[in-house]
C-alpha cells in the first residue's frame, strides 16, 4: 500500500478532492492530514471521510513532525493549500517527494505572501488574459521548484477576484489527484 500524507492550513477543499480520488484506489490510501490551524476546514473533511488527522504546533514541526514522517515514509507529501514554509530538512529526507499546488501559472504571481486571494486580486489587477494553477517540487524558497505541471484558463474581460478564483479552483479540482497517481504510479 503506498502512503500519501496531504499537508493543508484552509478549507480543504483540494485535499477532500484527493481523499475522494484515492478512496477509489486500491493500493494507495491517505494516511493522515496534517495542519497547523486548529480551525481549518480541513479538518472536518477530512474526519468525515474517516482520515486520520493531526495538528501540530511550530515546535513540533521542527523535529516531531518529521520524525512522524520519516516512519510513515510515504510515496508522496502533498501540500493543498498549505502555508507554512518547508524546512530544509525536510526537502533533504524527502528528495523529490514533497510537491505544492499553486494557483498561478508560476513564475508569475508567486512568492512570499502570494497564495489564495492575494494571487487572485493580482491576476485581475493586472488585467490578465489568462492565468492557470501549477503543480511543482517543493525548494527551499517560496513557489520557486521545478514544475511538474500546470493548465491554464482563459479570462473574460469581466470575470472579477471571485470568478478568477472559482475558474482557478476548478483546475485544481479537476487536475491534481489525476497528477498525484501519477507521480506515484
Ligand atoms: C488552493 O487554491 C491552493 O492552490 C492555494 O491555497 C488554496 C487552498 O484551498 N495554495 C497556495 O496559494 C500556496 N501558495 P483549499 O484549502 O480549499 O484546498
């Protein structure tokens, strides 16, 4: 049986997607949804889908947390949403398996600070024709791993922050478990 751990601060709403693929998946199962926020949204989703679920502080994530990894040792990391950056021993232990979804087309729209609406009030600020999500590895810096995957979508002239976010979301939805199974296949 191969593990994914899903890492998540928010609502969840990519992570429920990737518990829902992989439920169809018979070698492959979600072993546990990590957060940092108490009150994510993620957190309920993910107890009602019966995935274990574990909140840790800042200090745990300096040794505990990976030292949770390490024995889980899974296929893959997958970080939905999630906003704390990864440490670098981390990235050390788990070469090539910790990716991100961002809800860009990156290099544009990345960084520190950029995620969630901050991205999406930029892409209309900008008055951007098209904009798209990006799968990618996971370095040392913010948004800045090789990418493994992006799709676009185009925009209307009156498509405002919040229908640049629900056309982006819808990317994510539609394209991330599928890229997940695989890199792990
Ligand atoms: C997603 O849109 C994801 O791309 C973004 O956070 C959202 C989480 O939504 N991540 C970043 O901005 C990372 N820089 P969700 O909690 O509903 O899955």
């Amino acid at each position: 049986m191969k593990e994914i751990v899903v890492f998540s601060s928010g609502a969840g709403s990519n992570a429920e997607k990737i518990i829902s693929y992989f439920k169809k998946v018979s070698d492959v199962c979600i072993s546990v949804v990590y957060t940092n926020n108490p009150a994510a949204g993620v957190l309920k989703k993910a107890k009602n889908h019966g995935v274990k679920t574990r909140v840790f502080s800042a200090q745990e994530y300096q040794k505990e947390v990976l030292k949770e990894l390490l024995s889980i040792n899974p296929a893959i990391i997958v970080l939905a949403g999630f906003l704390w950056k990864i440490p670098k021993n981390y990235i050390d232990n788990f070469p090539n398996k910790i990716i991100n979804i961002h809800p860009s087309l990156l290099p544009k729209y990345g960084g520190n600070g950029m995620y969630g609406n901050n991205v999406f009030k930029e892409v209309f600020k900008n008055k951007e024709e098209l904009t798209g999500i990006t799968i990618h590895y996971i370095d040392e810096k913010f948004d800045t791993g090789p990418i493994i995957f992006q799709a676009q979508v185009k925009l209307l002239p009156n498509d405002d922050v919040t229908e640049i976010a629900n056309k982006t979301r819808q990317l994510e939805h539609k394209f991330f478990s599928a890229q997940i199974h695989k890199l792990i296949r």
